[in-house]
C-alpha cells in the first residue's frame, strides 16, 4: 500500500514537473518572439546612422590592414632581428644565414601585402577608386624597409645595454629582450617610426597599439628618440607624437610627455606638410622620474637634467637642473593599543 501510496505521489510530481515544464518553454518562445520583434528597428536604426555618417561607412572599397597580420609581421621581425630568442626554429652558426635569409622573403610578402593594403584603403577612402600604383608602393616600401633592418637592430642592441645598465636588477641582457615590457615597446617602437617616417599609413598606429595594449606603454611612432633609451617598469608611460628624445635618456613609470590643449588643427599654417610641435624636448642623458609630467611644445629640458617624481612641467629648464616637487610634511600619530 506504502509503494503504491509512493508510485502516485512520484507519477504526480512527474505531470506536474512536464506541465510546468510545457508553460516555461511557450512563455520563453512567446518572450523570444516579443524581443526578435524589436530587431527590425534596431537594424533600420543601424543602416540610417551609417548611411548619414558618411566619413565613417567603410562599405564596397578596399579591406583596412588585418590587425593579426600586423601582430604576425612584429613577431616575424623578432625572429629575424634576435634569432634563437623567438620562434621555434633551432638556429645555430651553420643555419643562421639561411634562417634570416628565409624569413625576410617571408616578411617581405606579409609586408608588402599590408602597406599595399594601407595604400589602397586611404585611396579608395579619398578618391572612391582603386589605384594599382598602390600595390607597387607596397612592394617598394616593404624592399625599404627590409634595407633598414641592420640599423634598426643597432639601435635595439644599444637601448638593451642601456636597459642592463640602467637597471641594476637586470642579471643578463637576455632577461631584458626576453621579458622587459619598456623593451617590447621600443622594439615596436623602432619600427613603427622607421615606417612612419617612410610615409606608410595606418600600420605604424596600428604596431604601436599592439605595444600600447601588451605593455601598457603609449609611444607614437612620430615621436622622435635618440640611441641608448630605457623605460624602466614603464606603465603608464605616454610619449607623444612631436615628441624629441635625445640620446641615453630614462624614462620611469607613468611619465607624460604631452601636448598643452591645443586646437585639432595640428598643420603648421607656413608649412601644410609639418606638425606644429605639441611635445617636450628631451635632451640627452636626462633621467625623469615616475609620474612625471612634461607638456608642451616648447618646453625644453636641458641636457643632464633630473626630473623628480610627480612634477608637473610646462616650462623649459636649462641643462643639468634638478628639478623636485616639494614634499608636504608627513603626521605621524602613535597608534593606541586595544
């Protein structure tokens, strides 16, 4: 009588259970039709506000530069720059020529292909036509570039010296290539400017951004630096793109070197093709310390110069000045005792 009393109850629960079952499945369909039926007007909104912002509908011209190929292209240029650092390839003295060899034709086809890309975007953007001189650019530039890789690598050589020497917590030059993030961002740095400077749009921003999320270092690549530059920890550091850095100068963490408000004009009325100058000067073997911030086109620190923590600057200083914020006093209380 208990089992039967038991089989009832459990056959109940069962009916209940499916009929509960049955109004929560129409009552989500009758939802789920309720919010397909507002996609219609979300969608009209979405084609109306394209169609009116005219500057930012990318529609039926040439595809922007692949922001994974970009990241691919930086990683390719690592291993040709520090082979045995990067990748996965073995490469000793007897194959070290023909790995490098190897991966310069590669890079130079995954190159060529994005500057042409670059290219041809901004024609079709400005002129609504396609120009196949754009794809011969590509191939020029990407040949340029490749020339200037010797010198890129020196420069590189001597900003890692400068990291081992300005840091005393550096054991071996290979801790800084392998994990310095103030170093990632140079290397990226070094060849987004050496493209910038070739007149190649878009990839050299795009290269910097890449470095700019993985590092937490914001470098331009307009600005101009000298040889031997180190960012010691470097979040938060921002170097703007009229910047001028001379040679053998530190940076520390959340260091700015910024503009002063400045209309979005930013051509020089006298010369259309040269940027006012919104960014300090830097010159050589100035150290500025953490949190530091330097604004302003004019403003020029002297060579030889230390820049405190926190100090806020919109003024020149001359050569080998000290520049220090003045410290607030300090309350100490004596803590009473539970």
């Amino acid at each position: 009588m208990a089992n039967r009393k038991k089989n009832v109850s459990a056959s109940a629960a069962r009916q209940q259970s499916l009929h509960c079952t049955n109004i929560s499945e129409n009552v989500s369909k009758q939802r789920l039709t309720e919010i397909y039926s507002k996609f219609p007007k979300v969608i009209q909104k979405l084609v109306d506000n394209i169609e009116t912002e005219k500057e930012l509908k990318h529609l039926g011209i040439e595809k922007i530069p692949s922001k994974e190929s970009i990241i691919e292209i930086i990683g390719d240029i690592e291993i040709i720059l520090f082979p045995g650092y990067f990748g996965s390839q073995d490469v000793n003295d007897e194959s070290l020529h023909y790995s490098i060899g190897l991966n310069i034709f590669k890079l130079f086809q995954k190159l060529s292909l994005q500057i042409s890309k670059s290219f041809r975007h901004r024609c079709a953007s400005e002129h609504y036509k396609l120009c196949l001189d754009c794809y011969n650019k590509g191939n020029e530039l990407a040949g340029g570039f490749i020339e200037q890789l010797p010198a890129i690598r020196e420069l590189l050589c001597d900003d890692i010296r400068a990291a081992f020497d300005g840091d005393p917590a550096a054991k071996t030059l290979d801790e800084i290539v392998f994990s310095y993030p103030g170093f990632k961002a140079i290397f990226v740095y070094r060849i987004a400017n050496c493209l910038y400077k070739m007149g190649v749009p878009l990839l050299p921003r795009i290269m910097t951004e890449c470095a700019h999320s993985a590092t937490g270092i914001d470098i331009h690549p307009g600005a101009t630096i000298g040889k031997k530059f180190f960012i010691d920890h470097g979040t938060g550091v921002v170097i703007g793109e009229t910047t001028i850095i001379g040679d053998n100068v530190k940076l520390y963490q959340g260091v700015t070197l910024g503009a002063l408000s400045v209309p979005k004009n930013k051509k020089n009325i006298d010369n259309p093709e040269k940027l006012n100058k919104r960014h300090p000067t830097i010159e050589d073997d100035c150290v500025i310390y953490s949190g530091a911030t330097i604004l302003g086109g004019s403003t020029i620190i002297g060579k030889g110069s230390i820049i405190g923590g926190n100090v806020w600057l919109t003024k020149s200083v001359p050569p080998y000045s000290k520049v220090m914020a003045q410290q607030n006093k300090l309350l100490y209380l004596k803590k009473q005792k539970k």
